[in-house]
C-alpha cells in the first residue's frame, strides 16, 4: 500500500481509474483509458467558483413550494363546514369569547374520540386564558362540534384572532383528519 501512495500524480490518476473500473466492470466498457500527460506535474484543481458552477447546473430545479393558504373565517366543503364566529359584542378590558363550529355533512358525523384543538397564534391587543384551546372547550354532538375560544381585547379598534383548527369528521368507511386556518376580524369598543 504504501507503494502505491509513492506513485507520481499522472501514474496515480492512472492507476485509480484502473482501480474504479476494476470495481464496476459495466462502467469500464464504454469508458475511453485517460489520456497520459506529457509532464509528471500533477495540473492544479479547478477554480471553485468553476467547480460549484458545474454542480449548480448539474443540480436538479428546486421544485416550487405550494403557496400558503390563507386564513379564512369560514370553510364550505363536501364532508363538512366549518366557521369561526364573534359570540356577542366585544369591549376594551372586558372577558369575551368566539365560537368555531364544525358541521358535519350526511353521510358524516363528528368524530366524538377526535382529540379537537385551535392552536392560537398570538396577536396584538388580544389577550387569552391559552394559546391552545383543547378538549375541555369542546362540546360534541353527533353532527357538530363546537370550540368556545376565550378572549380579552386590551385595546379598542380592530383586532384578529386567528389559529389553526384540528378536527375530524367520519362516515360509515372512513374517518377524515383535518385541519384548517381560520381568521376572524373583531372590533372592540
């Protein structure tokens, strides 16, 4: 082994490509020998700025990420609707609540084993008892589920609650596993 490290780089390109092709015949067969160099200087190493050109334009395309779906209030589709709503009026300082609904639509109905929860994202001028409401603010029944979102205004002018909603719906064959971004606009006075 250590004679073949002594080898000249010309020689222990040779013999490296010797080596690899030993390895993978298949790839051998087509393969053209390398070319011998007239000096025994190994040639300096390609610029970087060449190398990671090549390996840019050998990279695959990055593939384009889905857009975001935007946040809405309200959600009407074939196995179910679903709304985030004011629950009276709300008042600067004073303890109010939304409620989110879940209707489920025949043949489905609302999946009372489903673990139901609305992550809250923080926002300015309004305050929560928590940022996750869970399985205690939930009351199922066997076509709706429906989530009590308590909430502060610390100031008056508009506000948004927003969050994401994890719900479920089933039918006789399937249960589906859903979640959704809801946003709804308060006004405090």
């Amino acid at each position: 082994m250590a004679r073949l490290l002594s080898v000249s780089g010309s020689a222990r390109g040779l013999l490296l490509a010797f080596l690899g092709c030993l390895s993978n015949l298949s790839a051998c067969k087509n393969q053209a020998p390398p070319a011998a160099e007239a000096t025994a200087a190994e040639p300096p190493p390609p610029a970087p700025v060449a190398a990671s050109a090549a390996a840019v334009a050998a990279a695959p395309a990055p593939v384009a990420a889905e857009p975001p779906v935007a946040a809405a209030s309200k959600y009407s589709e074939a196995p179910f609707d679903v709304v985030i709503q004011p629950k009276g009026a709300y008042a600067s300082g004073q303890a109010g609540s939304a409620e989110i609904v879940i209707s489920a639509k025949p043949p489905f109905h609302a999946n009372e084993k489903y673990p139901y929860k609305f992550k809250l994202n923080e926002a300015a001028g309004l305050k929560f008892a928590n940022l996750v409401v869970d399985k205690d603010a939930v009351k199922v029944e066997k076509t709706r589920a429906t989530l009590t979102v308590a909430l502060t205004p610390e100031s008056a002018g508009k506000h948004t609650l927003s969050g994401k909603l994890f719900f479920s719906v089933c039918n006789d064959d399937q249960c589906l596993v859903e979640k959704r971004d809801l946003a709804l606009d308060i006004e405090a006075k």
